[in-house]
C-alpha cells in the first residue's frame, strides 16, 4: 500500500480504521449503546463499513418481508393487529434480530443473521396463512383456504402432514401465537399466563403450557382449521394444555400421546399407530387424500437438512471455524425442525455451507474472543434466547452446544415403508425437549458424552425453576458436576415468564461465577451490569 | 459547461437523476436503521396504543364452552364425529 505524502494525526487514524472496520474486539463497550431500562440502542451498533452495511441490508430485507405481510391482505392484517394481542409482537421483530446478533463481525454476523432472517421470513409466511383462512377475522365466514388448512400443535413436527398434497398448508397452533411472543417481545406473553391463572391454575406450572391455555381463556388463537392435531409432548403440562384447547376449539381433535419412555421397542408400534391414526383422522375429516409419494418426496428434503445439520456439530465439535453463534444454532434448530421442510431453510443452508466452508479453508476464527468452549443443558430462557450472544460478548463464553438442538437427529430411511414408520416414530419421539429433559435419566445424562464430543471446557445449566422433571434431578445434576470436576454456572429463568426471574438476574449468575470461581475480568466491562427490565 | 444534448444526454439525466434519489433514499433509510427510530417508535408510541387498546377489548367467555366434543354451535359445525361419539 502507497503511503501518505503526510502523517494523519493519531485521533483521525483510529476513528478512520474504527469507521472502516469497527472497533476491535476486546473494545467495544456495547453496553453503553443500550438507553436505560427499557434496553432500546441509543443508535446501532457501528460494526464497521461493510458489516454494518451488511446488517443495514438484512434490515432492509426483514422490513421487505414485513412488507410482504402487510401486502398479502391489508385489511385481514390490520384486523388481526386489532383482534390479537400476540400480533403486536411482530413489530418488535427486526429488532430481535438486532440483538441476537450484538458484537458479530464477518463470517459470524453474516451466518448468524442469516438464520434470524430465514425464521422471520417463515414466521411471516406463517402468519400470511393463517390470517388467509382465519375466520375471526372475516366475521365467521369459513373460506376454501379454511377447509385446506391443517392446524396442529407446535409439538408435533410438520414433516408428518408431508403426504397432502392438496392442502394448502400445515401451521403449528401456538408457534407464531405462543411459542415465539417471548423470544421477540417478552411482556405480551404474560397477559396469556394472567388470563389462565385467573381462572384457577396455580401459578407454577411450566409457563409454556400456562400460556397456550392462556390464548384460549383470551380466544385468542385464529381459527383457519377444520379439525386439530394435539399430543402430550413435551412433558404432561400439554396433557392439560389440550384439554383446554378442545374446549376451546370445539371441533375434532385428534390427540397424539407419546410414549415418555421411549427406548422400550414395544413402545414403536403404539407411536407409529398414532400416525397412522393421525393422516387416517385427516383423511376423514377433511377429504383430503395421503399420498405417500409425495411424502417421501419431501421428506427427502428434510432428510437433507439433517446432514447438514450434522455437518454443523462437527465442525462445532472439532475446529474454531464454525461461524453460526449460539443463539442462533439454538433458535433456527428448533424453529426448522418442528416446521418442517420449506425452501427457505434450503436456502439458508446454502448460504453458511459457503461461510463455513470459507472460513474451514481460509482458517478464519469467527469467534475470535472465545476463552471458554461452553455447552448448554436444560430448557432454555425463551425471554432471553440471545443471552449465548451476552455470554460471549461480556465473557468470551462461546456456546458451542445446546441440548435442544441435540433432539430430532434422524434421517429418514424411505427405502421401505417399514423403515421409514420406524424412522418417523423415534424422530416424533425425539422431538424438543422430550428426547432429553423428559426421556429418562439416562437421556438428560447424555450431557457427559456431547461435552466431551463437543470439546466443551463449561456448561451453562439452565435451571428451569418451572419445570419439575428438571428440578427433581437438579441435586443429582450437583454431584455429578462435583464427581467429574466440571465447571457449571446454574442460570435460573422461567421460561416464558421473566418476572419470576429477571434478565439482569441470570446475568448475575454468571457473573458471580466468572469473578469468584474462575477469577476472570470481563472482555466487556459494559455488559456486566445493566438495567433492561422494561425492555424487550 | 455546455449541457449535452440528445438521447445521450437524455440517459446520462436520467441516470443522474436515479443515483440523486438512490443516495436519498438510501441516506434517510440508513438514518432509521442507525438511529434505531423503528424500535423507538415503536415502543413509544405505538405500543402503549395497541396495549390501550387490548386491554379494552371484551373476551369470549370460554369457560362457559361444555366439555364434549361436537357439542356447541351444532349447527356451523360441519364434521361431525364419524364413530358417532359423545354426540349431544
């Protein structure tokens, strides 16, 4: 490089580097970017010129999809801004991806927020359905989408209504209107475990379950569906949600009960009855046909994302090059893999396969301030799903792992019809949160084997205060720690509920242990103490 | 300068023309993005508007729903249960 025929003074020199490449790590003070309490940027994070450029056009994007919602019925749309609460989250949803995405640079921020984008475009696409078939907002009047339109609970996967081809689409009940509220914009949810609390349910149960049998008390599901497909997964808090719903639904319902516990093999032929009971109960219902070609067809696409998705873990697992964060590895694992097979994940995958393979070849570390390799075990804070992101940013703790993401790792085999119930049957009953924290001892305690496989030096325990198969093994959890000698930090939330423990609460935790156990000074003095109770 | 004329000149306006509205377009964009004024926005004036107004907003009694299946609006439901169970 030619130099300057004169000397820069020092000052200008290092802004023009920061405007040109961002501050360095180790730098950066993001916490003084947060106003006070209410957790908005005084202005977003300068990231350097072509990254924040880049995250200025995945703005653009996500406020194009938003776009594309508002265009696909205006009036259904505004009304289901006035009729449903949970709709109003979706105007906080670009700046979900914003936080999710704090401090990334390069191959990071581009892998990372591309799976944000690919969940915010699905999301939408969901809600365009629903919002086309739904009768609330059409005064009752039930149209030929409502007749093609499948609705079934977020826990039963999608690939199972692969075989229809003459439905419109399959939408999972409580991901858009529940599942995903605290994620985005965490008040709203609490409305919905008020609503259910006040007509008699104690108030510690898991909050998930509280607060989908809030939106009926609230009749505040859409209703785009002749019939509906419910089950007992995760744990038996949904046993009690779907009693609720079919109450509420008043239409027929087909419950789908899954073995807990699923290693017993005369348990196979039950789930993959259930199945079949289940496309049967849709055939008769709705007059559509199951066709198993088209079945196979798409899930063969599924079966793709799966190798990819194992591809990821071992790159995780055995190099520093995999350029996906922690929050959004967990996020887009859970979010896919429940929906099912659409060409935006196809898409996405593309997209990081590039990255990844870029930074493995040209050995770039996207995480570049990483001290601890960490995983994380148990149900994660959904109010505070980008907390990974906080970890790495004020501590260097990069998630390299989490237990939810673990779950639903099979691939079809479509060879023979055989195989293939035998394949579906364990990926139903592998589904979130059941393979583990509901599978048996022997299923949560596969924690010792990923944290050796994943190379992992800590583990973020999430202590799930709701949740009570978690905490009847909490003590047994404490001894094994103590036994193997593996550092654990115990992060306590609850769930979908931040007021039982607030967000500056689980920081705590961390902190706490990052000072006195291990002795270490944070990367980011900013981030160790702020005040974001009335934020998102 | 002299000013071109024809449709060389003709293209060359337009084009100048484009890149002028692409950089203002780009520039009060990119203020909304860097200033966060979507979220602000957002949260301070649409927000407690919105929440005003669910919490005004009169709910279906669900409670008052029996528990069978089928049982109810009988006569807007157009499935019913083809075993014949728990009809009213």
């Amino acid at each position: 490089m030619r130099k300057l025929p004169f000397k820069l003074p020092e000052g200008l020199k290092k802004k023009a580097k920061e405007f040109w490449y961002g501050k360095p790590d180790g730098e950066r003070r993001l916490g003084e970017l947060y106003e006070d309490k209410t957790g908005l940027y005084k202005h977003r994070e300068w990231r350097g010129f072509a990254d924040t450029n880049y995250a200025f056009w995945v703005w653009l994007r996500a406020v194009g999809v938003a776009g594309k919602l508002a265009a696909s019925g205006p009036l259904p749309v505004a009304r289901a801004l006035m009729r449903y609460r949970w709709m109003s989250t979706y105007l906080t949803g670009i700046a979900w991806i914003d936080r999710g995405n704090e401090g990334l640079r390069g191959e990071a921020l581009r892998a990372s927020m591309e799976h944000f984008y690919a969940m915010f475009y699905d999301s939408v696409r969901q809600l365009i359905t629903q919002f086309q078939a739904d009768s609330h907002l059409r005064f009752g009047v039930r149209n030929r989408a409502w007749y093609k339109t499948l609705d079934h609970d977020e826990t039963i996967p999608g690939h199972l209504f692969y075989g229809f081809p003459e439905m419109k689409d399959d939408i999972l009940a409580q991901l858009t209107t529940c599942f995903l509220n605290p994620h985005v914009c965490r008040p709203t949810i609490t409305h919905y475990i008020d609503a259910v609390e006040s007509i008699g349910l104690p108030a510690d149960p898991c909050p998930l379950c509280a607060s989908e049998a809030g939106l009926c008390v609230l009749d505040d599901y859409p209703d785009f569906s002749p019939v509906f497909l419910t089950t007992n997964q995760a744990c038996d808090g949904s046993v009690g949600t779907s009693i609720i719903q079919d109450m509420y639904w008043n239409k027929p319902l087909y419950a789908m009960p899954q073995p807990m516990r699923f290693d017993d093999p005369d348990v196979q032929k039950f789930c993959i009855d259930e199945i079949k009971g289940a496309w049967k109960f849709i055939e008769d219902e709705t007059g559509m046909k199951f066709d198993l070609e088209t079945f196979k067809k798409k899930m063969a696409g599924y079966n793709q994302l799966t190798r990819f998705e194992r591809e990821k873990w071992d790159v995780a697992a055995n190099t520093p090059y995999n350029p996906v964060s922690g929050t959004a590895q967990a996020l887009y694992r859970i979010f896919y893999s429940e929906v099912g097979e659409r060409k935006i994940w196809h898409r996405t995958d593309a997209k990081v396969k590039k990255l990844m393979d870029r930074c493995i070849e040209k050995q770039i570390r996207p995480f570049p301030m990483t001290r601890h390799r960490a995983l994380v075990w148990s149900c994660a804070p959904l109010y505070y799903s980008y907390f990974p992101t906080w970890l790495y940013n004020c501590w260097g703790i990069q998630v390299v792992m989490n237990m939810d993401s673990l779950m639903s790792d099979r691939v079809v085999r479509l060879d023979n019809e055989d195989d293939m119930m035998d394949d579906l049957a364990h990926l139903f009953e592998w589904g979130p949160m059941r393979r583990m924290a509901v599978g048996g001892q022997q299923h949560i305690f596969e924690i010792w084997e990923n944290y050796e496989k994943f190379h992992c030096d800590l583990v973020i325990m999430f202590d799930q205060v709701a949740c009570k198969g978690m905490d009847g093994i909490h003590g047994v959890f404490e001894d094994e720690f103590r036994r193997r000698n593996i550092p654990a930090i115990w992060v306590p939330h609850e769930l979908m509920d931040h007021r039982t423990v607030e967000r500056a609460e689980m920081r705590r935790a961390v902190n706490d242990y990052m000072t006195t156990v291990m002795q270490e000074e944070p990367i980011d003095p900013s981030l160790v103490e702020f005040d974001d109770s009335m934020g998102w | 300068m002299e000013k071109k004329t024809g449709a060389a000149g003709k293209v060359f306006e337009v084009l100048w023309w484009t890149l002028q509205t692409a950089v203002a377009v780009y520039a009060v964009l990119f203020a909304i993005f860097y200033f966060d004024l979507d979220s602000k926005i957002i949260y301070r004036r649409i927000l407690p508007k919105l929440n005003a107004h669910y919490d005004n907003m009169r709910h279906r009694d669900i409670t008052k729903n029996p528990y069978a299946q089928n049982v109810g609006p009988a006569a807007r439901n157009p499935w019913p249960d083809p075993l014949g169970r728990h009809e009213p």
